[in-house]
C-alpha cells in the first residue's frame, strides 16, 4: 500500500466511525479500527452516502426476503468518497481523486461476470446486504476498478446519486427506451424519478408518471415529467384508462417502480400491444397480475437486477448535464446523526425524498 495518506484536507482519526445495524431496530454508531487497502483497492475517506429504500427495509424489519441480517452490518451503499491510499496495484487512481462507488463487485470470473451481465454473478458482494459491510463510514475500502473518477464539475452528492441513477439507466435499457418513446413511469419516489430522468435524456418525448402523493407528482412535473396521474383507485383497467387519456396514446414502456399489485396490473393494462414492461419495484414475493391480457397483446415483462456497465452512462449524463439529481435531495445529515437520518427516510415527513448523509469531519 502507498502510504503518504493524510493530507491537509483529511486529518486521519484513528479509529472508523461507522453506522452499523445491530439487530431490528437497532442503528448505532460504533468505533471500528481503520481498514488498510488489500490490493486492487483504495481506501476513501467517505464523503456523500444516500439512503436507500432497503437500507430502511433492513433497519426497520432485519431481513429482505432470505436475506437477514445475522451479524452487525455497517450500512449505506448509495456513496462517493476521496482516495486516501491505494493499495498494491491500483494503477486507474490516485490519492486526492474523487469517486463514486459502484456498490457490487462481482466474482469476475463466472459466465454472467465474463459476458457483461455481472449482476447476476451467484457470488457478488454487495455493501449493505448480509453478510457485506456498507459504506456508511468514515473510512471505507473498496475495489479500485468500482470506483468512477468524478471530474471537477461532478459534486459528491452527485456522484452517490449515481448508484440510484444506474438503476433507472439499466431499467430504460431493458426497457428499450429510446428517441420519441412515449414512457409511463409507475410511482414518483426515488427510483421512479431516476427512471423519468434517464427515460427522457435517452429521447423520451413524453413521460407519464403516477404516484398516490400529490407532492411527489409536483416534484416529478418540476423535475421534467410530461404528465401527472394521481392514482385513485386499485382498479388497474380504469387508471390504464385515465393514463391513456391524459397521454393521448398508450405507452410504448412502462417502468413500474411500486412494487404494488394494482400498479403493475395498471402498468400491463396501460401499455401499447407489443411494448414492454420493466418491473422495478419489489413488493410481494407473489402476485395476481393480468397475464393473459400481457400475452394476447405482446406485451413482454421484463425484470431487472440492480445494473451491470451503466456507472460510466449515469455518470456521463450527471457530467454533461443531461440530466439533473441534485433535486432529489430534499435532507442533509453528518454521520454522527445517522439514525435522525433513518428515521427522516423511513417517516418521509417534510417531503423527504432521497435523505444524504456526509462523512466527513464536522
Ligand atoms: O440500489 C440497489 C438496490 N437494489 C435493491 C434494493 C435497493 N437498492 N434490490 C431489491 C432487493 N434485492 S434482493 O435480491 N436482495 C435483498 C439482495 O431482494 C436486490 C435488489
Ligand atoms: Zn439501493
């Protein structure tokens, strides 16, 4: 490992403040010891983390399906950092650079990792999801070719949006989002509004998006959706209907983000013979959906898993200016105050959409 780590702008401490999930319910903030840099990684001195939907889902209930918190876990994995140190190898960055940090790295060896479709690679370690340490840290170390040099124009707060925006990047690629797409985008949270952006930077000419919650669809229609639908009712036919109306066409792609049972039956219901529909959100393991009207009409049903090579692209589209996520941050927090953080996220009182914490020494 290069030493020479501390410079003026990073008084190293010499233990980790970390937010570790200790058990249901239970976020606190421990002391760890510093980690060195193995190699092929950097060690980051952590700057921007976003909280994410499963961080919450992880604090408030131990588990995500079969994934359970078993052991203490440090959280976050929506963040950005400056190298302090690299470890032997690293040759694509230096100490000072400022990156995001794509947060899965994949075995690189199995036919998903070699075929560009690490996503689905059967051993990815992913920050924050049992048994994988998150970023939420002071100091954090991570593998140097998941981590995006960010150039001077690209915020930190940016870069940790990355990892949200890669998921809306993924989902309009498999959704086949393209110039002149007319684009129903299913819930206006977070997701749901990095979905929006990226569908319109790729050429979307309309963009539809529902949500229950009037100020998200204000939000939405502030941050460049076309159209708004206040969801009303459960029954999937009438709000296809309503949608079609208030869009003049059916959607040639849906991106549904609710997870909900009556929004994805909306989503099929909604959209034109022949499109796609990409689901998103996560709700029910199971779920009654309109098959049959999917199949007649050639509707196909995508899934996604997380994202695979869109960092670069999301990044590309923050540092252009194509597309805009700042206003996506609606609270700031230091890291010392993680669990007002948490809670602000899991109530979403005052507006809350996506809720930062920093990293760095006060
Ligand atoms: O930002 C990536 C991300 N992925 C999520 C959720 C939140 N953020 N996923 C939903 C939960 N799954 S999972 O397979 N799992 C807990 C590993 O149920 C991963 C993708
Ligand atoms: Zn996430």
């Amino acid at each position: 490992m290069q030493r020479s780590m501390a410079t003026t702008k990073d008084k190293m401490e010499k233990t980790n403040l970390c937010s570790v999930l200790k058990g249901v319910g239970d976020l606190q903030m421990e002391e760890r010891p510093l980690p060195t840099p193995k190699p092929g990684e950097v060690l980051l001195a952590m700057q921007s983390v976003g909280i994410c939907g499963s961080d919450v889902h992880y604090w408030v209930h131990g588990r995500i399906g079969d994934f359970i918190v078993r052991e203490p876990m440090v959280m976050g994995h929506e963040s950005s950092g400056r190298v302090l140190a690299v470890g032997d190898g690293v040759t694509n960055l230096k100490q000072g650079d400022r990156v995001a940090i794509e947060p899965g790295v994949p075995c690189r060896l199995c036919t998903f990792c070699k075929t560009g479709r690490y996503n689905l690679c059967l051993d990815m370690r992913f920050c924050a999801t049992p048994p994988v340490d998150g970023s939420l840290a002071r100091y954090y170390t991570h593998a140097a070719d998941f981590c995006y040099k960010l150039p001077d124009n690209v915020s930190y707060d940016e870069g940790a949006l990355l990892e949200p925006l890669s998921v809306g990047v993924h989902a309009c690629q498999r959704a086949g989002v393209r110039l002149g797409s007319r684009v129903l985008v299913c819930g206006a949270g977070p997701i749901g509004l990095v979905c929006m952006l990226t569908a319109k930077a790729s050429g979307a000419s309309e963009v539809i998006i529902t949500d229950i919650d009037e100020h998200r669809l204000s939000v939405a229609k502030a941050m460049g959706a076309t159209h708004t639908v206040k969801v009303n009712t459960k029954d999937g036919r009438v709000l296809a209907n309503e949608i079609r109306t208030t869009l003049g066409c059916s959607p040639d792609q849906t991106l549904e983000c609710s997870g909900v049972e009556s929004s994805i039956a909306t989503a099929i219901y909604a959209t034109k013979s022949g499109g796609v529909v990409v689901l998103i959100g996560l709700g029910a393991p199971e779920v009654k959906i309109p098959i049959v009207d999917a199949s007649v009409r050639e509707v196909d049903i995508r899934g996604i898993f997380r994202y695979a090579n869109c960092y670069p692209t999301a990044l590309e589209m923050v540092a252009s200016g194509q597309v805009n996520v700042k206003p996506l941050i609606t609270h700031n927090y230091q890291l010392e105050q993680s669990v007002d953080a948490f809670a602000r996220a899991k109530s979403g009182e005052g507006g809350a959409i996506k809720v930062m914490i920093h990293c760095g020494q006060a």
